[in-house]
C-alpha cells in the first residue's frame, strides 16, 4: 500500500469505535451480547489499521493526514490533522489491544448485566477507548483539547454507572468538578498560545516558539505551559491534582478501573509528553524541571499513601499515582534511555494495571471483600488469581526478568546519565518499598 493510501487510513483507528459506540445501544435491543461483539470487532479493526502502520511508522517516516484535506498553505497548517508516529502508534494500539481485553473480561465481572445496561456500557467504554485513540493520533493542540473532553464525559459515565452506590455518585461528581477545571485550564492554554502565535498545530507552534526573540519563552508562554501542564496533569493523577483518582477507581468495576488506571491516566502523561518535546522542546528552562519535580513528589506522596491503605482497590489506586510521577522523571532526565524508559513503563503500566484491576474485581466479585486485613486464605480458594496478582506486582515493584525491571533500570540509567544524584537515590527507595 502506498504512503498517501496509508496517511488516509490514519482516521479510522477512531472513526470505527466511534461508529461501534453509536451501534451498541441500538444493537443491544435485538441481543444481548450483540453490542459487545460489535464492539470488539470495531477495536480489532482499529489494531488491525495500526498495526498495517506499524511498519513505515517505526522506520522512521511520520505520516500525516489533514482531514477535508485541508493541507498546509506555506507552511501554515489550517486544517485539522491526524499524524502517526512511533509514540502515538505505541500508545494507540496498546488502548485498542487492551481496551478489547478488559471489554472482553466484562462478560466476567458484569455478567449479570441487562441488555439496555450493556448496551449502554459498551458504548461508553468505546468512547473513551476513541478519545485515548484520537488524543494519540492527533497532531494539533486543539484537537488534543476535544479528545480530552470526549475522554473526560464517558469517564463521568463510567464512574457513576451504579448510581445506586452512595461511592459511585460521590466519585462522579469529584472526577466531574476537577476536570472540570482542567478542561478549563487546557482551553485557556490552547488560547493563550493560539493568540500569541497564530498557530494550533504542534510543528508549527514548535517553530513558532524556537524562534521567540532571545531564545526564552515569554510571559504569555509560560503562563500557557503552566495551564496545559497543570489540565492535563490531573488527567495524569499527578499530585497535586490526584484528589479524583482514589474515589473513581474504588467506585467502578473492575474493567473500568483498569481502564482507568491503565490507559486513561497514562492519557494525560501523553499529552503532557507531546507538550514538553514536540511543542515547547526540552530546551525550554522550565519544562525537565517542572515534569522531575512534580514527577518526584508524585511518585512519594503516591507510594506513601498506597501503604497506608487498607483497601485493595485503593492501593492499586495510589500505586498509580506513584506509577505517574514515575513515568514524569523519566521524561523529566531529557536523556535518551530515561524517556525510552518512559515510554516502555507507560506500556508496562498499562500492562500491570490491566492484570491487577480485573485481579482485584474478581476478588471483591466473589468474596465480597474489599479490606486486605480480611482477604486471609484467598492463595487456596483462588489460586490462578493469586498467582496473576503475584505477578503483576512483582512487575511493578522491578523484579527481574520481568518488563518492570526493563523499564525501570532505563529510568535509572536516564537519571544517572543527566547527574540527578538526589532522585536516582529517592527512587532507589522508592525500589526498595516495592513500588517502583
């Protein structure tokens, strides 16, 4: 298939949850299961183009498609784009693949549900399967913004899908008041930039940005980085903005709490990737700093309250705030191994996230134990689980061979090779604990 056959293709990744998403209720009144069945053939033709991508895409060539066809007019991107490259094939095809799993895994855990219910469930964890697609595949920070939104009002769904628990309504309001206000921050970041700039697309934004009079960013700038960081850093569940996480993975089912965990959260780490390399560059003074700092205080203050936590899900729930900063000081050491690293434990993250929540809803589905101080003798009457969730641990916490162990040495090696002695250090403690 030829290059401009291939950039054609690039938006049906989203297109085709997006049409399956639209179907599932309507189809759910003829059968069941029809809309999960539909549903999983709409993300296996997702992988399917993405994986048709893969080849050119990790060779080195970056293909762009401008929807309407609204090409670039002397260099100046009017229309709106979608662009593969090896980052966003990464991480789309990881949510396509995954998201299938955990779709497929529902019939375990929510097995009970009616058809209306299923119906409805299935089309809103394929929306928000398109907006982690369509977030990865975009190549303009407005359109970044959109995704955030699509992604941000099936969470709300998700979250509060069993109204009738007290936690549920609780957890949908806090997740829907603070991204709220992240929403907000990205928009007016997106403006900021756009009225200093003229520009949405990330190229040109880039270019626009290198070549600001005496090499610094300007007031406006900063102010912008500032809000897009911070809106989409609560996505993330970076501290200080995690307040929403613990509650909305404690109060969804098992699949949308890895969901959750496993890809949407690594959503706002994406974007905040694409930011500090693409459009402001690592040259920038405040953007490394910022992203190890806040990657540093995340990843301790994550740890520390997981430990604290007598409840399974929440612990996995903090675990991942303390994966988050993690996945934050790799990009932060700017260096080559520590942002493949990066890259790698994002993966990893997905990886551990989508093992342990369904290993977590199982438990509490058929104990109906939710406190770890009453979960005595589960190795016996569950053992395939136990050794799954003994698995995915040992994975987080590094131990080798398995892919935590990869990702982490790269983490450290970054920090080695940038002389960030202190946070080398920290996060050694951090392996220490077994969270990291």
């Amino acid at each position: 298939m030829t290059g401009p056959a291939l950039a054609s293709l690039l938006p049906l990744p989203v297109a085709l949850p997006l049409a399956g998403a639209v179907a599932a209720p309507l189809v759910a009144r003829l059968h069941r299961q029809l809309s999960v069945i539909i549903a999983l053939g709409c993300l296996a033709g997702s992988a399917a183009i993405l994986l048709l991508e893969a080849p050119s895409v990790f060779s080195g060539v970056v293909r762009a498609h401008y929807l309407g066809f609204w090409a670039p007019v002397h260099g100046h991107a009017l229309g709106i784009a979608f662009a593969i490259d090896p980052f966003g094939e990464i991480f789309a095809l990881v949510a396509a693949l995954v998201g299938a799993i955990l779709l497929l895994y529902t019939h375990s855990e929510l097995g009970g549900l009616g058809p209306r219910e299923l119906g409805d469930y299935a089309c809103l964890f394929q929306l928000l399967l398109a907006a982690l697609i369509g977030g990865a595949l975009t190549a303009d920070l407005f359109n970044l913004f959109v995704w955030f939104e699509v992604a941000a009002l099936a969470s709300y769904g998700l979250t509060g899908f069993f109204l009738e628990r007290p936690i549920a309504l609780e957890a949908a309001f806090k997740i829907l008041a603070l991204t709220t206000l992240a929403s907000f921050a990205v928009f007016v970041g997106a403006g900021l930039l756009y009225a200093r700039h003229g520009a949405l697309n990330y190229a040109q934004l880039h270019f626009s940005l290198v070549e600001r009079p005496g090499g610094r960013l300007g007031t406006a700038d900063l102010i912008a980085f500032g809000l897009l960081v911070a809106g989409f850093a609560t996505k993330a569940g970076l501290v200080p903005f995690h307040g929403w996480l613990a509650d909305a993975h404690t109060a969804a089912p098992g699949p949308v709490s890895a969901l959750f965990s496993g890809l949407m959260v690594n959503f706002g780490i994406v974007a905040i990737a694409r930011l500090a390399f693409q459009v402001f560059g690592p040259g920038s003074a405040p953007v490394l700093g910022l992203l190890l700092g806040v990657g540093l205080i995340s990843a301790l203050l994550g740890a520390a309250l997981a430990l604290a936590q007598d409840d399974l899900k929440r612990l996995l729930a903090y675990d991942t705030i303390s994966q988050m900063g993690i996945l934050a000081i790799g990009l932060g050491t700017g260096t080559a191994p520590g942002i493949a690293g990066a890259v790698y434990h994002l993966v990893n993250h997905a990886l551990f996230k989508s093992l342990l929540f369904p290993c977590a809803g199982a438990i509490v589905h058929r104990t109906g134990l939710t406190k770890l101080s009453e979960m005595r003798g589960l190795a016996r009457r569950m053992p395939v689980v136990a050794v799954a969730f003994v698995i995915g641990a040992a994975s987080i916490a590094g131990i080798p061979p398995l892919n935590g162990y990869v990702s982490l040495s790269l983490i450290h090696s970054g920090l080695l090779g940038s002389h960030q002695v202190v946070p080398y250090a920290l996060m050694l403690g951090l392996g220490r604990l077994g969270l990291g």
